[in-house]
C-alpha cells in the first residue's frame, strides 16, 4: 500500500529515488552557509533579531516595520486584536500607498530607475521609467480614473493586463486615489476576469489591446467583452471599460471598441497632461487591493489586504530578505498578477526605492538563455523566479548560465517546493556559488513571507524553506491540535500563532469564509476575541526538524498548485460541466517534471453520448476559456463511471493514485468498486504498473471526501 509504503524510510528505495520521492523520504541535506560578501553588506545583520521578535514582543516588535513608511498621521496603537481573529494594524494612522512608493523618493532618487521595462521581443531596447516620470505618468492615470470613469476612494476596480508598465502605473493611480484594485493575472481568461469583477463589484475594468507571449502577438481585448457579459450575468454592471494600447497610437485588437463603454486611454491621457493629484490619506487599515485566490469550493476568494499593515510587511521583507538597497538592481520574474508581483516587484521594491525589471514575455523566449542576456546587460544582482521556472530553464539550457557573466549576490525561489537537485542547479550554475538562496514560504493571504532564511545571517538548506520570518511564530500541529513533535519525521499542519501586519483582513465580502478557512480548524474557544486562541492555518502540509527549519510540502486541501500557481479544483470541474455532454469530472493533480503538478481531468458522459477525441478537446478547450491557459489539463479521460463513496461523493483520491501510478489501496467501501480497476486498466493499461510513493500534497489529496 502507497501509505505503509512511504511510512517505512528511504532504506528501501535508496537505489533508485525520484524527485518526488526524496519529498516524502526526506534526507537530511548539506549546509552552505551565507557568503561572507553579502554578510557584510546585508541590511539585516543584528544575529539577535529573533529575540527582538519573540512572541514576548508581540504586538510593539512591528513598530519596526511601520517606522520603515511614510505616514500623514502617526498610528496610535500598534494591533487592535480586539476582534479577532479579524485584526487591525497601526490604528490611528494614515498614509498612502503611492506616495510610499513614489512622492517620498523624488528628492533623492528622482532621476533613478524605478522600473525597467524589457519587452518580449529581443531587438526592442529596454526602456528605463524613472521616478519621476512614474510619478508624473500615476498622477496622470489618476486623474484620468477619477474625471474619465468617474472612481472615488473606495471604489473597486478590476485590472485585466500583462506585464507591461501601464499595469503596476495604473494600481499606482488607484492607490493614490483610496481606489481599491483587483488584479486578475494577464493570463487568466476573461471569464475569469469577469467573475472577479462581480464579486468585487467593479464596474470599472482596465484591460490592453494585445501584448507579447512566446513570440506572437495575442489578442487581449476580447476577454475584456467576455469579462463584461459574465458579470453581467453575475448581476455586476461594468460601465466602463478602460484599453490601454500595447503601442500607443495603434489599436491591434480584432475585438471592436464598444461605443460608451470603451475608452482608449492613450487617445485620452493628453486631455491629461501634467495633471497631478492630490494623494487621499488613507487610515492604514484601508483595503488598498485584492487579490483572487483558489481555495477548496469554487468561488475564488478576494483576499483583501490592507494599506498600513500590507506595505510595511512588504517593505520589511523585502528590505531584510529581498535585501534591496536603492542602489541593487533587482528582478523578479513572477508576473504581477500573483501576489509575488504585488509584493515583491511593484509594493515591496518601490516603497525601497528599488531599479526593479519588469519583463513582459517567458522566460524561454527565444531561448533558455534570456534571462540570463537579460541580467548581464542590465546588470540584475538580485534575482526571484520560482522552481518551475528554474526547473524548465535547467531542463532547456543546463549550461546557459555559464556563457553569461552574472552577478547575482542573493537569489529567492518562490511559490512551491523546490527539490533539492533543482536548488543545486541554481545555486551552483546561476549564482556560481556565491549568492545568498533564499526559499520563501508564503502565500496570497499572507502578504509576505513567513518562512525563509535570513540571507545575511543563516545557512541554507536544499529544499528547506527554513525557519520562521522574525515575528513569525508557526508550530505544526496533528489532526487533533497535538503539536508534533521536532525531529519526528511526521510532517503536520502548520499553523502560525500570533498575527503579523501583512495578514489579509478579511475576504472581501465574506468575513465568515475568512473565519473558517483560515481560523476555525484549530480554535477552540469560538466566543474568545483572544488572538491566542485563532492560530492561522495555512493549509499546507509541513515538517520541523530539529535545527528548526520548515519543510513545506505542499497543499493539504483540493488545491493543485501548478507551476506554482493555486488552482481550485472545483473550479476546473464546473468548467468541465460547461460541455453539454459531460455527466461529471473530477480534477486531480500529477507530479510533472517542470511544472511540479499538473491537472488531470476525469469526465463521464450524459446517458446518449459515447466517448470521443473531439469530446476531450471541448473539455481542454472550456478549461481553457473559462480559467485560463495555465489551467490547461495534462490528459481528458472519459470513463465509464467515477468512484464513489456510499453516499455518493466522487473519490478523487483514487484517481489521483491511478493517475500517479500508486497504489489505489482499500476501494472495497466504495458504492462502485469495480469501476476503480476498469479505470486503472483504461489509465495504465492491462499490466500493474510498480507502485511509486508520491509527494504528500498528491497522497492526501481529497482525502477528506
Ligand atoms: C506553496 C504564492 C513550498 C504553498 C506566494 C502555499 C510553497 C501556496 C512555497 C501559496 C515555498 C509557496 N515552498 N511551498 N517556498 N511558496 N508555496 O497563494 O503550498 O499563490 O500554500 O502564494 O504555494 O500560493 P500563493
């Protein structure tokens, strides 16, 4: 059996280990310590830092963070935990968030770089917007939001673009105005935009003609219509429609402008020219965006941050761990439209004064090579990408780094697990040994990092994320609420005991979803507006071992994180029942060699209609168009049946051991067990397949069904 299996040590598969298995028989793994040149140049080098943080210092160990902005009005109370487990940060005060990114810096670093931009196609020049002109160009949008859309503070809007400048300018724009924005990732389909903006009720959507994605021009506009019919049906009226076009002048989307509703905004900003806007001086605990995210049902959740607690979180973290100094160049090549690229390349980096690189395109375009072309010419010494990306760029050009002259002094990988090999990889041939790695542990709701080495201070640990973030105090806890103990071996949930500034307020409309995703497991006392009794939960499997390094495992909900990306199964499953013919799917997640996971879909079919090619494409296709490409499944399989518990429910756990080739283990319980082995066989065909372990995010997934 798969579990016994995986239960019973490395000793027995010593010889011939995947990367998937080293996550669940985990060794222990060589140190390297901190280079001693970026020791002596880090920001954070107090070795007594924890202890400045310890949980005895909670709530007043945060002034620190919040001392690092910018306020129009000093806070009065440091945390308001009065009603927890929702919480407020730096009470009393008031700031704006644009102005922490862009009106403190121009004294000193106006004429700096703030971003520079690096279009998809290799002959366009870089293009460098300094401080100064980014200020100019926010004020200008700004003004253009609140006299073209007619948007005041408070107002929602929805963000629909790609990876080009007109998007960090325009959150900047609504930040300067109290406007709060709702980023959907580039990539996701209109659809998805659509229901975002009717959840958050947007009636505002800022989307671009066309931009640059592997060589081609794609053809944006159109979600934009998608986008706005959606939320129509969702009962959200979006009036206005704000299209900012990849080259200004020239319209390149083949969806038509719609009269009323669509305005270019580039025809638009000359009315605008040299206009400024007052900044609105929000009370720190201000929503200042949101950002959708996967969780276990199907609605994706508007995980609402806040202006004061949010930027100083991010500006801490990224001062002490991204380790930016005004004069670094740094580049993250998340997108964004993750909460990486709200945090770590527009908040964080700006509110630093940071050069910070801004890529429009992938990273293997035209070759495995551009990335690093694009670090030596601009000389980039600080570098963030995540495993996936590291993987695809290992696989596709293990010697590429070495050609180029890089000079990376620390280096961040986000966003999953990432093996110990891969991390080798990028310490040895990008880093050439000398840059500080640091893995970061976090996620949408957090704002910012909770576990990582302290580059300055720590050693590293392949494929340990490390301990917990100043401040930060997690435990891993049983099903039961038992902590388990250090150096076990047994991995738990992991869960963090105190709140910290950059911790989402609320779900945007759900306070009760927020309560009971994220703090009803574990608390005991329901009536207590003690914040010690709403430990976080963060919803991810992990080990402590004894040197107190975490090792995250990955998801223990019905969450599939493809290449490092959150994407909720129930979501990918409505899709499915778009197509007419489809009965019911099940979604469930298998290890791939660069994306980590992928999902596999399981379809069966209305009484009337037999399986065929063209069935499967229609189900890729609705996944496609729903969600979005990144969502694209693996495999479409049309079986007879699903396996089903007694009462009905779908097992997907079983699929996804069939689909990871482990052992299905005991389906006698089932209302259908014989379909378990007609599926097996359609899957693997007639032979059994030798069983493999696989990673505990897969073995657990819907277990719980
Ligand atoms: C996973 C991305 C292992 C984890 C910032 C988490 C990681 C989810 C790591 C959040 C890491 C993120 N090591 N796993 N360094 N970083 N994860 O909300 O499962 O898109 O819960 O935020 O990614 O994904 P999200």
């Amino acid at each position: 059996m798969a579990r016994a299996k995986s239960d019973s040590g490395a000793g027995t598969e010593a010889t011939e280990l995947s990367e998937a298995e080293i996550a669940v028989h985990w060794k222990e793994e060589e140190y390297f310590p901190p280079p001693a040149s970026f020791a002596a140049q880090a920001n954070l080098k107090d070795p007594k830092v924890m202890d400045r943080f310890a949980l005895t210092k909670f709530p007043e160990c945060y002034r620190e963070f919040g001392e690092m902005l910018t306020w129009d009005q000093p806070w009065t109370t440091t945390f308001d935990g009065s009603n927890a487990p929702f919480y407020k940060w730096f009470v009393g005060g008031k700031l704006n968030a644009s102005v922490n990114c862009l009106d403190r810096h121009l004294a000193q670093y106006r004429n700096k770089a703030a971003f520079i931009f690096v279009a998809e196609n290799e002959e366009e020049p870089s293009v460098p917007i300094t401080y100064q002109e980014l200020w100019v160009r926010v004020n200008e949008m700004a003004a253009l939001l609140r006299d073209e859309a007619r948007l005041k503070t408070g107002d929602r809007v929805t963000i629909h673009l790609p990876m080009t400048p007109e998007l960090p300018i325009t959150m900047l724009a609504c930040a300067r105005l109290g406007i709060v924005h709702s980023v959907v990732f580039g990539g996701f389909s209109g659809e998805s935009a659509g229901r975002r903006a009717a959840d958050s009720g947007s009636r505002v959507l800022v989307t671009m003609d066309g931009y640059y994605r592997n060589g081609k021009f794609t053809d944006h506009k159109p979600g934009a219509d998608a986008a706005v019919a959606i939320a129509k049906a969702e009962g959200q009226t979006v009036d206005t429609v704000l299209v900012w076009q990849r080259h200004p002048g020239k319209y390149l989307s083949q969806a038509k402008l719609v009269d009323g509703r669509d305005k270019v905004v580039n025809e638009l900003l000359p009315k605008y020219r040299r206009k400024t806007v007052e900044p609105v001086s929000m009370p720190a605990e201000a929503p200042l965006f949101l950002m959708y995210t996967s969780g276990t049902t199907g609605r994706p959740k508007g995980c609402q941050h806040a202006t004061g607690g949010y930027l100083a979180y991010v500006t801490a973290t990224s001062k002490w761990i991204q380790d930016i100094h005004p004069t670094d160049v740094y580049w993250c090549m998340a997108d964004i439209g993750w909460i990486t690229g709200h945090s770590y390349i527009v908040y964080g980096p700006l509110a630093l004064a940071a050069t910070s690189v801004l890529y429009e395109g992938i990273p293997t375009f035209p070759d495995p090579g551009r990335p690093w072309r694009i670090a030596e010419r601009l000389g980039v010494n600080i570098f963030h990408t995540s495993p996936t990306a590291i993987r695809q760029l290992r696989k596709l050009g293990p010697e590429e780094p070495t050609k180029y002259d890089l000079k990376f002094k620390t280096m961040t990988t986000v966003g999953e697990p990432i093996e110990p090999e891969a991390w080798r990889w990028y310490f040895t041939k990008v880093g050439k040994g000398k840059a500080a790695i640091t893995d970061t542990w976090w996620q949408t709701e957090t704002g910012g990092f909770l576990c990582t080495t302290k580059p300055g201070l720590d050693r590293m640990k392949p494929g340990s994320a490390g301990p917990p973030m100043p401040g930060i105090h997690p435990k891993i806890l049983d099903e039961n609420g038992h902590e388990v103990p250090v150096g076990s071996n047994k991995a738990g949930n992991i869960v963090i005991q105190s709140p910290w500034p950059g911790l989402m307020s609320t779900i945007w409309g759900d306070a009760e979803r927020y309560k009971k995703t994220y703090f009803q497991k574990y608390n005991t006392k329901p009536a207590s507006h003690d914040w010690r009794d709403w430990p976080y939960f963060a919803g991810d499997g992990a080990l402590l071992a004894p040197d107190g390094y975490y090792r995250i495992l990955g998801r223990i909900d019905d969450v599939i994180n493809v290449a490092g990306h959150r994407l909720g199964t129930k979501e990918l499953e409505s899709a499915c029942l778009t197509v007419p013919e489809i009965a019911e799917a099940a979604v469930v997640p298998v290890t791939d060699e660069v994306k980590g996971r992928v999902p596999e879909v399981y379809v069966s079919l209305k009484p009337g209609f037999t399986a065929s090619p063209e069935i499967e494409k229609k189900v890729a296709h609705a996944i496609e168009t729903e969600i979005g490409k990144i969502a694209r499944p693996k495999v479409v399989r049309i079986v007879p049946d699903m396996p089903k518990t007694r009462s009905g429910k779908i097992m997907r756990r079983v699929l996804a051991s069939i689909s990871n080739t482990m052992d299905v283990g005991d389906v006698t319980t089932l209302s259908n067990p014989d379909v378990v082995e007609q599926i097996r066989v359609l899957v693997q065909g007639k032979a059994k397949v030798v069983t493999k372990t696989a990673p505990e995010d897969i073995k657990k997934f819907g277990q719980a069904e």
